[in-house]
C-alpha cells in the first residue's frame, strides 16, 4: 500500500495528488523509469522485454505492478506524476487525451465530448466531501 | 536602450503543435483554436521584436527529477527542440540571446531573484508551441529567444506575487541594457486543466474569465490567489498560470489590452490568449 499521506489542505481535492515532497520520494524511481523512454533506444529495449528492462529500477513491488498492468491512475497513488507517466502512454502510442479518457472511466468518444461541451464542471468536483457518494 | 514593449500571454498545449505538424489545423475542430491567433500573428509581425523572452515551463523533458530549479534563465546561443516520446517536432531550432540573457542574470540575481543559469538545454512544446501559434510555421523563428523556464510541476511552484516582482525585475534589467533592442515577454500556460486521475478535464471558465478580466486590469488582485485555489478552482495543472504573472509584472500596471481569446478546448484544456502593451517610451 501507499504511505497515508499527511493531511494537507490539497487533500481534500478529489481525484487529484499533488505531487509535492512526500509523492516525490515514493514515486522517484517510477517516475525515473518513465523519464529513460524519452529515448528511443531504450523505448525498443522496455518494449521487448518490460520486466527485465525494470529490472534496472528499483521500484516497489506495486509500482512494478502497476506499470506492467498500465494501471494509470494508480501509477498516480503510488507516486507517479502524470508528466512522466506520460511517457509510458507516449510510448504506447496514448495521448495525453487518451490517458485522461482512461483515467476517468470514459471512452475516447465519451471524454472528446464532454471537453468539445465545455469540460468537467467544478460544481461537485471542489471537494472530496461531494465524491462521497459516487460508486 | 532596450525597450520591453508587450506582453503575449498564452496556452501551450502539446496537441495544437500535433495539429499543426500533422496539418489538421484546418479541420473545424483546431481552426476553432487558430482563428483565435490569426490577428494577433499579423500584431506580432508588425511590431517585430528583436528578442521575445518567454516563459514557460519544461514538462519533464530538460529537466527531470534530477535537479528541479524553479526558476531557470537559458543563456545558450540556441535551443534544439526535444523529442518528448514522439519525436522532436519539426521546427526551427530557437536561437537565444546569450548578451541579453547574461545581463538579466546578473541584473536580477543581484535584486535578490536567484535564478539558475542554464548553458545548455532542450526545449519541449512549452516554448515551441506558443512561437507556432504565433509565427506559423517559419522556416527561421523571426526573432531571438530567451527561454525562462519556471517549475509548475514539483509542488510547490513559485507563488504569484513571487512570479509577479519577478517580471518587474526582469524588465528592469531590460531596461538597463546598452543595445537598443525591441523586447516583447511571453507568458505561458493554462489556462484551467487537469491532466491527471479522475478528475482529468476539469474546466473552469469563470475562473478564467475572472482570471483574464483581473489580468487585464488588476494584476495585483491575482498575486494573492493562493495555490489551493489555484488546484481547487482551475486543476491541478491550472496552476500554470502563475507564469502568465511574470509577464505581467514586466509591463505597464495600466498596460493596454489589446487582444484576447478564449476557448474551450484543446485536447484536456482551455486555452486562454491576451496582449497589452505598454505606455510608449
């Protein structure tokens, strides 16, 4: 499991990890793995073999998981940054577009229209108090 | 002496250089977001500047978990664009100004700004997509580069009021430099998105709109605006728009705005555009 994070104001932001100091140190190898496929090379080399190319970071055993199994959102509980994490979609050809219709659930087409109908509304999106009751 | 004459504010979204390398610009869906520039690149070719400082922020492509430096000054003779997982995009390299850039250190280092200095960087769409929307597609980029590369993505970034003096420092420092240089700043980022997790595509045009009202006419409002609304109210990634705060700070508190855009959305985020001028020296 993750680390309970300290309960800062940003907390109560649902849907969302702000990835300051703590996030940092729990996600700096995940995140470190994502930066080494800006190369090419190393794009061919993970694509070959992803276990054995993560063999060279030391992530924990659910970050390892979590990457093999594209677990997006969960990349981000465990310390991913959707900047790097990115990279990983990049390199298997997602946008950010796509990565943000898988993260909430949506099909392309859904996500596409509800951005060309003027995006998530902040009403019931401000605090984690108004998720309560979302399945 | 050097004259800092406008300020161009602007999103920098990676999928409106997707669209325009990949020639889909004309297509109803990105036409809707170039219309909203077309005036604003014949301003830019008109008043031709000789240097554009702008600022942006690297999206883990230069600058990694590495060494996260808040605020970086590029002093390099040129920038070769990046090749952020897709390839590089295929635009002219940036070229810099180095004497300029070497002038705005020392001049804003000593008024107490501690800049990094950077000699050697990649740059990624954060800088080149704002040059596209407001050039085209040159074959050379019509002006000198000053990248300012800021980090919004580390929590926590620079505040708005910090961001805000900044600018006033670094048109200072323009100022006081001995070539007589036309000089336009570039603020760049936003406006409200969030990429990340379940609450990816979060929009917030009040805010906005509210945001480029104030940015308009009452900059100082907007230095007060504290992180957690920033990330409440426009996303997680909104928080950009402290960037658009050092444009701001190097130009006239009653500057002229004499263009602006809004419009959602490109890919996750709406995108925001506004220029002022400053009094005439």
């Amino acid at each position: 499991m993750s680390t309970p994070h300290r309960p800062e104001p940003y907390e109560d932001i649902p849907g969302t990890q702000v990835f300051d100091a703590q996030r940092l140190r729990e996600g700096y190898h995940l995140n470190m793995f994502c930066m080494s496929l800006m190369k090419d090379a190393n794009r061919q080399v993970f694509r070959a073999d992803e276990p054995k190319y993560l063999d060279q970071f030391p992530m924990t055993a659910e970050q390892r998981e979590a990457v093999l199994t594209r677990q997006w959102n969960r990349m981000l509980e465990l310390g991913g940054n959707i900047y790097y994490t990115s990279k990983l979609g990049a390199t298997d050809g997602l946008s950010f577009q796509n990565l943000a219709a898988l993260m909430t659930g949506s099909t392309q087409e859904q996500y596409l229209q509800m951005m060309i109908a003027g995006g998530r509304s902040p009403n019931g999106n401000r605090s984690k108090s108004e998720w309560k009751n979302r399945g | 002496m050097a004259k800092l004459i406008a300020g161009v504010m602007t999103s920098h979204v990676p999928a409106i250089g997707a669209a325009l390398d990949n020639g889909k610009s004309g297509e109803p869906y990105w036409q809707k977001v170039f219309s909203g520039y077309e005036e604003s690149k014949n301003w830019l070719a008109e008043i031709k500047p000789d240097v554009v400082i702008l600022v942006y922020n690297d999206h883990a492509t230069a600058f990694s978990l590495e060494i996260i430096p808040t605020f970086a000054l590029g002093c390099a003779d040129e920038y070769i664009p990046a090749d952020e997982g897709w390839g590089a995009r295929p635009v002219p390299v940036v070229k810099g100004d180095p004497d300029l850039a070497g002038h705005i250190a020392q001049s804003v280092i000593l008024d107490e700004f501690d800049l990094t200095i950077v000699n050697k960087m990649e740059v990624d769409h954060g800088l080149t997509v704002p040059l596209s929307l407001m050039c085209g597609q040159p074959k050379e980029w019509p002006f000198k580069v000053i990248p300012l590369c800021v980090n919004v993505i580390q929590y926590p970034p620079p505040t708005g009021n910090r961001c805000y003096n900044l600018g006033k420092a670094i048109r200072k420092a323009v100022e006081s430099y001995d070539k007589d240089l036309r000089v336009v700043i570039f603020g760049t980022g936003g406006m409200s998105h969030q990429l990340q997790g379940p609450r990816a595509g979060f929009i917030n045009s009040e805010f906005d709109n509210r945001f480029l009202d104030k940015l308009s006419t009452d900059p100082v409002a907007l230095t007060k605006i504290p992180h957690l609304e920033y990330i409440r109210e426009a996303g997680s990634e909104g928080i950009e728009m402290v960037m658009w705060l050092i444009a701001r700070g190097a130009l006239d508190e009653d500057a002229k705005e004499i263009r602006r855009f809004y419009h959602v959305p490109a890919s996750n985020t709406a995108v925001g555009h506004m220029i002022l001028e400053n009094a005439p020296y």
